[in-house]
C-alpha cells in the first residue's frame, strides 16, 4: 500500500445528508473537504440502493480528485466510481476478493472488535483495521461493549508495530490524543466533523491537534 494514513480518518455517513439538494450539497462538501486537504475519506451507506449510492458516489469522486476514497461495502460500486479502496466486514465479500476485484493497489480495511476478531484480520492482509469501539456511540449500531484506552493498548500490542490501526467510536478531539498516543495511527470520525456547521473547518480543527 503506497499510501500514508493521516491520524484523522473521516466517515462521511449518509445520515448527514440532506433530504433535499443532495447532490449539490455533497457537491460543495466535497469540494470544501478536498480544499481542506483530506487525504482520505470512506462514504458509508448502508440503507440505500446501489444505484443512488453510485450516484453519491460519482460526486464525491469528482469533487475530491486527489483525495483517497474508501467506500464502505459496496465493493461494485466502490469499482463502477472509482473510489480507491473498500472497507468489508464480515458478511461482505471477503478481503482477498475484494482486492483482486479493484486490483493491487486497491486499500482494503476491515473492522475488529476483540483480539480473535483482530488476530483473523491481521492474517487476511488487510491495509489496515478499524477497531473497537472505544467509547459508546449513536453513529453505530453495535452490543459490543467499549474498550477504553486499556483496549487500544492491548490491541497495539497484540497487532505488533507495523499495522495499521484505526481506532472507532466515541472518539471527541479531547479524548483523541490519548487513544494515538495509546497506539491507534487514526482515528475514524464520523458526527464530531459532519454534523459541525462546516465541516471543513472542523476536519482541520482535529488535524491541528493530531496533526
């Protein structure tokens, strides 16, 4: 993989958009966090259909010509727009078929949330790991019980120095400096930077902090 992971990884949900002037919005957010300098950011969608995905999707894409952009699931979408990478957890296409769909190149990441789950994605070759979650969160529907800073240690050590590890969930720009310096190299943000009043702004704002 020849790209660099910064520390804040942005997740741009569906649920933030509007529900009118949607493609002129994801237009101009697009353009903002592009003039932002986003290096890398994943779209996920998990309710609508492929085709308004793809639609979403083909603005994005348009919008941010240099930035890295990771779909979440849709692996045929993810190819149809362009988008650099996919991020799969199980029940979506394994990790192998994913990256021999988008080619070489292509980052692939996936989500664990225990050290079984972590260990069975180190071994899938995957560029990097979500994890967690480490604090609670709306964002996500998920049972699975937060880990704290104590989790993000033990999953840095049992991961060992080279992967890398995005730490998910919960994650305000107070709390985030200890989960870096815990070992995660990112950490994904999802409401904290898109539901601010512009989000560019705040990406920014996180970046002066862990940048």
């Amino acid at each position: 993989m020849g790209f660099k992971f910064g520390p804040v990884y942005p997740i741009l949900d569906v649920s933030y958009l509007p529900a009118t002037g949607r493609a002129a919005f994801l237009e101009r957010l697009g353009g903002a966090m592009a003039d932002a300098e986003v290096a890398l950011m994943e779209y996920r969608n998990k309710t609508e259909s492929d085709a308004q995905v793809l639609a979403d999707a083909r603005i994005l894409r348009t919008a941010m010509p240099l930035t890295t952009l990771v779909m979440d699931d849709r692996v045929d979408v993810a190819l149809a727009a362009k988008f650099n990478g996919v991020h799969v957890d199980s029940g979506d296409l394994p990790v192998g078929v994913a990256r021999s769909l988008l080619g070489p190149d292509a980052i692939v990441g996936t989500s664990a949330s225990s050290e079984a789950e972590l260990t069975g994605a180190l071994e899938s070759g995957v560029d990097y790991i979500a994890f967690g979650p480490v604090y609670p969160t709306t964002t996500k529907q998920t049972s699975v019980t937060p880990i704290g800073i104590d989790g993000v240690r033990r999953f840095r050590e049992l991961a060992g120095v080279g992967p890398v590890l995005v730490a998910a969930a919960g994650i305000t720009l107070e709390t985030a400096p200890a989960i870096v310096e815990a070992g995660a190299n990112a950490v994904a943000v999802s409401g904290a930077i898109f539901r601010a009043q512009d989000p560019a702004t705040e990406f920014r704002r996180w970046m002066d902090v862990l940048g």
